[in-house]
C-alpha cells in the first residue's frame, strides 16, 4: 500500500493545528532564542519495524526549514540506538514539530511492529496476515499502511470495497443461504462475495453456493480443519476471531489462505522512539 500524503494532508495538518493552540509554543518562545539553532536525533529506544519517517519528511518539509536526513526509512528495521533521522534547524523549529512526528512515529511504528511478529509467527505456512476495518476513526489509511510496512496485508479498506456477509447480514436476511443469493444478484462488477460463517453447516452451504472467500468465525483448530476438508479448494478459506501471538502459528499451520487479526490496529502499543539534542 503506497502512503497517499496529499489525501492524507487535512488530516495531518488537523494534528498539528491540534497541538500548536492558537498560540503556538509559548514555552519555546518565551525561553529560546528565535535565532537558535540546533542538531538534533531521532532515535529507536527498542527493537522495532520504522513506519512514520514519510510523515515526518511530510511536516518538515512543509512547516519548517529543517535539513534532515532519513537514515532508515519505513519498512526498515531499527535496533535500540539506531538513528531514524537526523536534522538541523532553528530550535523553536525542532520542538514545534517534536510531538506530532513522535506520536506518529511511535503509533505507527508500534502497529508495524507488531504486524512483524505475527507475521514471523506464519512462516513456513502459506498464511498471509491481514488487517481489518478495526481501526480509529480517520485513521485507517495510515494504519492499514504500517499494517503492510510490517509485513501484512490489507483485507477491505472501507464499505464498498467488497461484499462481506457477516452474521448481523445473515439474521436480516433469513439465511445463510438467501444472503448469498442476494449478494450474487446485486453484486457489482469486479467485487468479490465474502461470507462469515460460525458453524460447520454455514461452510457446507456457502462453498456449495460459491463464495469467493469462507471467513471461519472463532472456529477451534479441530473445526477449521473439518471446514478444509469441507471446503476442498474450491474457494479461498479466512480464520478470524481473538487471533494472539499465542495462537496464530497453530492456526496458520492448519491450512488457512488468510488469518485476519484486529489487534494489529486497535490494540497495538506505541514503541519507544525519542527526539534528542546533541
């Protein structure tokens, strides 16, 4: 997933609006001299997947005359010490911009992160990571970003991406059944039909009508694998519900195309990244 800064600019500028007040930095300007200038480091205080330096490039470039250097770029790991970026510039500069590039830095970095060690977890399996739409609000294009700079890949950016009949769909509509025949007949062009299913019964039935894609909703390892037997290749086959870093290698090692995981975005920790002066 390319990070689309000019759709992501209102947002970004909203953040920092956010934290300079109407005033600004009455503390830099009351004790730093307008003219002062200093180096400054951008470092990793833990091990961690880098997700944020293109957001960071974003506020320097537009809102300061701060010369840097990106050292490691998103995607990239760091190790504790290792220098993200570095820069030079006017001090009041510096620490306007301190808080807003480190709380990106540090969240986005933080899901990447963790979006690596579940990933590690699937290895030697044809398991693919995802994300979901589990995701703050006004945030899920940057989240679902790191998402991918960590390794994941991206299930549904939003509503109109593909059809997903969930349980909600099914109970509405009567069916298992009823739902997906609705969803071939009104179906748009170019989109696939997904369909959650929580019992045996529901797969026999939705890889009989053809889904393109069978969720297994917080199945047991023993279910998901009569589901498999069920399924037979005829369509692409999801395990979702509660994944942890506990479990997903024993769901990954059943056979699963694809293991959706929400906390990758709504649970992830910020890691410890700091902005230091030299």
């Amino acid at each position: 997933m390319q990070l689309q800064k000019k759709l992501l600019k209102d947002s970004l500028d909203k953040a920092l609006q956010e934290d300079y007040g109407i005033k600004g930095d009455i503390t830099s300007n009351s004790v730093i001299d307008k003219d002062a200038r200093i180096k400054f480091e951008i470092k990793a205080r833990q091990e961690l997947v880098v997700c944020g330096a293109a957001i960071v490039q974003y506020y320097f470039d537009e809102y300061s005359s701060i010369e840097y250097k990106i050292h490691i770029n998103d995607s990239q790991c760091a190790h504790p010490g290792d220098v993200i970026i570095s820069g030079t510039g006017l001090a009041r500069e510096v620490l306007m911009l301190e808080r807003v590039c480190l709380n990106y830095l540090q969240h986005l970095s933080g899901i990447s992160t963790l979006t690596e060690a579940f990933v590690k977890k699937t290895h030697n399996t044809k398991a693919k990571i995802f994300d979901t739409r589990k995701t703050t609000p006004l945030h899920r294009q940057l989240q679902k970003y790191a998402v991918t700079c960590g390794g994941g890949h991206n299930h549904r950016l939003c509503l109109d991406s593909s059809i997903l009949i969930k349980d909600n769909h099914i109970a509405i509509c009567g069916g298992i059944q009823i739902a997906l025949q609705k969803a071939k007949q009104n179906q748009p062009h170019y989109t696939k039909i997904e369909i959650e299913c929580d019992t045996l019964e529901q797969v026999r039935i939705a890889a009989s009508e053809g889904a393109d894609i069978i969720m297994l909703d917080n199945m047991s390892l023993e279910q998901i694998r009569e589901a498999i037997e069920i399924i037979q290749d005829r369509t692409i086959i999801e395990a979702s519900g509660n994944v942890s870093l506990e479990t997903v290698e024993a769901l990954a090692q059943t056979g699963v195309d694809m293991i959706s995981v929400g906390k990758i975005t709504h649970s992830a920790p910020a890691v410890d990244i700091g902005l230091d002066i030299i």
